[in-house]
C-alpha cells in the first residue's frame, strides 16, 4: 500500500481495531493501540512533508466515486503545502493529545469507545484536510461533526453531557446545510468541484459571475458552524461537557479550525467577492470580542478556555476577511499549540482536584503542581501575545494587517479583544494557582504520561512563533515564504516604523489587562461590586436563553402540532381508518360463514348465473 494511502488509513485501522477486537482488553492495551496509529501517521506526515514541500502538489486517487456523464468526483486525496501543514499539526498535536487522555481517563471502564472516537475524529479530520474536491471535503467535514457529538456526549448517562453532544449537532447542521448548498451551486455554475479545476477556472475568468457572492456566503455559513462564529458559537462552550482530551482536540487541532481551513483553501474565490470578505471580517471582529467579553466573568476553568476559543477563532476569520488568508494560517499553527497545552493543563488541575472545575474552589496550586503550572505560565503569556512567544507574532500580524488594509475600526475592536484575553487569562492563572488554596484535601503533581505532554506543547508554544518572525523584527516570515505557492503573494514591503508602532500598541494593551488581572486576583478572589454589566457576561448575554424563546420551544410546539394535527389526526386516522374499514367489512361478511357447504354452493351458483348476465 503507497505512503500517502496508508498515513490516511492508519487512524481508522486504529478505530476499527479498538471498536471491534478490544473490547475486553486492559485500558493499557487500549491506549497504547489508540496512540501508535496517529504516532505512525505523524511520522508518515513527516516523510511526505520532506517528499512534496518543496515541489509540485501531488493527487492521489484513491478510487472513482460519483461519475455521470462528463462530471467526475474520484476520492482523491490532495497533497500542497497548505494541506501538509495541516497534516502536521493534526497528527502531530493529535499524537500528544492521544498520550496525555491515557492519563487524564486511566480509570474508564470503556476505554476502547473512547479511543475508537478520538482514532475516528482524526481520520476525518485527515479526510477533511487532504480532500481535493468538495465532496470529499464534505465526507471529512460531516465526519468531524458525528465524532464531536459521539464525544462530547461520551458520558451519555448524564443527561446534560448527553444534551451538549445533541446541541452541538444541530447547531452545526445549520451550518452544514449551507456548505452543502454552497457545493450544489458550486457544481450547477461551474460543472466541476475539484479545488485545483475551480482554480483554473476562475484565474482564466474575465468577469466574476453573480452566482459566487452566494457561493461564498454560503460557505461562510459553514463556516461559521464548525468555527463557531455568531450566532452558531453556542454550541462550542457547551461542548465543554466532554471528557478534556476531547475538548483539547476539538479546540486545537480538528474541528474549529476546519471552517477556517476550508475559507483559506477556497481564498481564490473569496477573493473575487469583497462584500462577503467584509461580511466576513465583521463577523470575526464582533464574535472576538464578542466571546472575550464573556470570558472574563466565566468561573468554570474549561468554559473560560471554551470562549477564548471562540474568540481567538474570531481573530482567524477577521483575517481571512481582510485578505490575509496566511496569516490566518499562522494563528492557527501558533493557536494549535497554545491551546492544545492551555486544555491540558486545565485537565491535569482537574485531575489532581478529583475533577473539581470551579476556578473559586481552587488556589494555590503552584507549590504542589510545579510542572502544570509552568506550563500554564507559558501557555498563558503565549495567548495574551507576551513578546517573544508564539501568540505575539501571530495575533500582531493578524492586527497590523487588519490595520494597514484600512480596517481601523476592525482592529480596535482586535485590540480591545487582546486587553480582554490578557485580562481573562491571567485572571485565570491566578485564581488557579496563586493565592491561598480554597480546595480540601492533598494535591499532588500528576503522572508523567500526563505533563511529559505538556512539557512538549510548552516548547512548541515558545518556538513555533519564530516560524514568522517579521521583517520589521529582522525576521523573513519564513510560513508566508513557504504558503507562498498556494496562497499567492509574497513578502510584500511593510512600514516598518508603522508596524513597530502598532506592536508596542499592541503589547501595551496587553500588558495593561493582565496588570489589572495580577492587582484583582494574586491573593484570591477579590470583592467587586456587581455591576450589570458582570451579569450580562456571566450569563452569556442570555444568547441560549434567546435561542430557546425564539426557535427551540417554538419548533418544539410546531412538532408537537404536527404529531397530534397531521400525523395522527390526519395520516394515522386516514390509514387506521382504513383498517378499522376493512374488519368491519370482514366482522360483517363473517356472519355468512355458516360451514354450511349447501349454502356456499348455492353462493357459487348464484356468482356464475350474475357473472353470466353481466357479461351477456
């Protein structure tokens, strides 16, 4: 079996081989067999990314599909740089992530469901990454959303975990259903969905055709599903109900990132519709600052980092809205890292606290949790853009592009978003591990299958952001060099002095918001008076409580109208009418069963001589 086959096949082989054939084995077995397939397909990515990075993208078909007439749909798999980066970061944050849950769920009693999901999850995701057409695009792209609702509702004896994997969904068959009406008119306009065939086509394009605006917009719905962007977000924080590996993965590596993903790899058709890359932009803005807002008051540790998702998610789709489509990709990367270590380490709080969530009821963890701790630290100054790791270089770039594309009021509300994220992440750090302890009993630093993990996103958290050094620091922006190729452009000349200027802004802020974090919360839980603005973020801006007044009770009336109105009103009552019509029929003609065979002779006689008459 060829290379690129088998990095693809090698999580689902796992999947499959957890799901069916060790369902009685040691929770031992079970990880070391969910962890080797993603470990042989991270090594496996590394040799194509040496093979294929530096020369011409590679197809490979896999078998024909869909063929009817002159269209052609084959399960091809698509290798260029950008989907080579993807590749590494979900293999390879994937690999970590799958070490670390042998730790975080050593005492689950079906520990072979679990990692049968979690093999799945990246296999689609795989699928999603590699496609080279929408339709396998869209395979992948369903697939992530059936393995976040088998996850997050794994504890589906509870029924609020199993009412978050429900929530998630439906939410995101919302937006699902205009990706899918994107690819429908995507093939009525231009008879092909293949990425590489629409490229051409548009590239040799003299006038935009109207249909695209649609196009676009309706992928951007999509869009705003999987990445959850307003108003489809709801679903993202409740997903928090989920084992925390689950949330490591689907917040890092997998399936927020794949509306981002797909926007970027379709950039040359949104860049021939600059009213939705503004809708887009807008869209970004609003739901980063948005979700930082609420992040601020949030108490439990994993809702805190569910809505810095959303937020720093926002950031990546303003990105893509002014254009810059790589430095998207860049926040991305750096975001897979820091928020892969951020999950973790709230896991490894979580264990040691015997699964205690509620930031008040923790403290003073530093002492005994030396190494989590740490790496929190790092992972901390890494989101909030502390100079030198990785966030700073990706959230300035996203900033100073923003800006320099005429988008001044986009990148205040960025700013504002980067002093509400220093704010609330240190905010935090602080109630975590500083202080006084407020939780009862011993704390212990967990095992090592769980912070080796951390320790290794930790140096990729300080590291990976010096992949895009800009010019103004005396860097050469070697991920915009290399993304070059797909994404176009090159290393245009900035205003260095301009940028530096709206770095220091940039850091300022940031620094201001965590100071006021340090000041508020180093000794504990500080007394603030309650303004009404605090309820309003605490309760999320009462957005779920919205949703449920105008669409869940009012579809729910509506079906409960069509059950008793048509279903049984009207279909069952026409069909049960029917059959309480025909016993009838038969309870009557019945009484002339008599077992009398002089009788039914007489019956048969009398049938011949009418037959008779009638026919003459």
């Amino acid at each position: 079996m060829k290379l690129y086959q088998l990095l693809v096949l090698m999580p689902l082989l796992g999947a499959l081989t957890n799901g069916l054939l060790l369902r009685r084995a040691s929770n031992r077995t079970v990880h070391i067999v969910g962890v080797l397939p993603i470990l042989v397909s991270f090594v496996l990515a590394l040799i194509v990314y040496t093979n294929v990075a530096g020369s011409a993208p590679v197809t490979v078909k896999l078998f024909d599909w869909l063929q009817v007439g002159e269209f052609n749909a084959p399960l091809a798999l698509y290798f260029d740089r950008l989907s080579l980066l993807m590749l590494l970061i979900v293999t390879g944050i994937g690999t970590v992530i799958h070490v670390f849950a042998g730790g975080y769920m050593h005492a689950e009693r079906h520990l072979h469901r679990f990692f049968c999901y979690l093999n799945l999850f990246i296999f689609m995701m795989l699928l999603l990454i590699l496609s080279a057409n929408m339709l396998v695009m869209f395979i992948g792209w369903e697939g992530v959303g059936l393995c976040s609702y088998l996850l997050i509702g794994y504890w589906f004896s509870d029924a609020n975990n199993a009412k978050a994997g429900m929530k998630a969904f439906v939410v995101n068959r919302i937006g699902d259903m205009g990706f899918l009406l994107a690819i429908f008119l995507t093939f009525k306009l231009f008879a092909t969905v293949s990425f590489v065939e629409l490229k051409e086509l548009l590239a040799n394009t003299e006038t935009v055709p109207p249909e695209l605006y649609w196009i676009t917009l309706c992928m951007f719905i999509g869009a705003c599903g999987k990445s959850a962007q307003l108003p489809l977000h709801v679903w993202l924080p409740d997903a928090m109900a989920g084992p925390t590996p689950v949330s490591a993965l689907i917040h890092a590596a997998t399936m927020v990132t794949a509306g981002v993903f797909m926007m970027t790899r379709l950039h040359f058709m949104y860049e021939l519709t600059p009213a939705v890359m503004n809708i887009v932009a807008v869209v970004g803005a609003i739901t980063a600052l948005f979700a930082a807002t609420i992040a601020i008051t949030q108490r439990d540790i994993k809702k805190v980092l569910a809505y810095s998702t959303v937020s720093q998610l926002g950031y990546m789709v303003m990105a893509c809205g002014v254009g810059a489509f790589g430095a998207g990709v860049f926040h991305l990367l750096t975001h897979a890292c820091f928020k892969a270590l951020l999950f973790l380490g709230a896991g490894s709080v979580i264990v040691a606290l015997h699964h205690q969530q509620d930031m008040f009821k923790m403290g003073g963890l530093f002492k005994s949790m030396r190494i989590t701790g740490t790496c929190m630290l790092i992972g901390v100054l890494a989101i909030i853009g502390f100079p030198g790791l990785a966030g700073f270089f990706s959230k300035d770039e996203v900033l100073f592009l923003t800006f320099t594309q005429g988008n001044t009021v986009l990148w205040a509300m960025g700013i504002a978003t980067a002093f509400f994220t220093a704010f609330y992440m240190v905010r935090m750090f602080c109630l975590t591990f500083m202080g006084t302890a407020r939780h009862e009993g011993k704390v212990h630093e967990t095992g090592a299958v769980m912070w080796l993990p951390l320790t290794l996103l930790a140096l990729l958290s300080i590291t990976v952001g010096y992949l895009g050094v800009p010019h103004a620091l005396g860097g050469h922006n070697l991920l915009h060099q290399y993304l070059a190729p797909v994404l176009g452009g090159g290393s245009a000349e900035h205003d260095v002095g301009l940028e530096i200027s709206l770095m220091l802004v940039s850091v300022a802020v940031m620094a201001a918001g965590a100071l006021l974090a340090f000041l508020l919360y180093r000794r504990g839980l500080p007394v603030l008076p309650r303004l009404p603005l605090y309820s309003l973020s605490l309760n999320k801006y009462w957005l779920d409580e919205l949703y449920d007044k105008v669409v869940v009770i009012p579809c729910a009336y509506l079906a409960q109208f069509t059950h008793k109105i048509i279903d049984e009103g009207t279909i069952d009552a026409i069909v049960n009418g029917l059959g309480r019509g025909a016993m009838k029929i038969a309870s009557a003609s019945s009484s002339a069963m008599t077992g009398s065979l002089h009788r039914y002779a007489l019956y048969i006689l009398l049938g011949l001589v009418g037959a008779v008459f009638m026919l003459v």
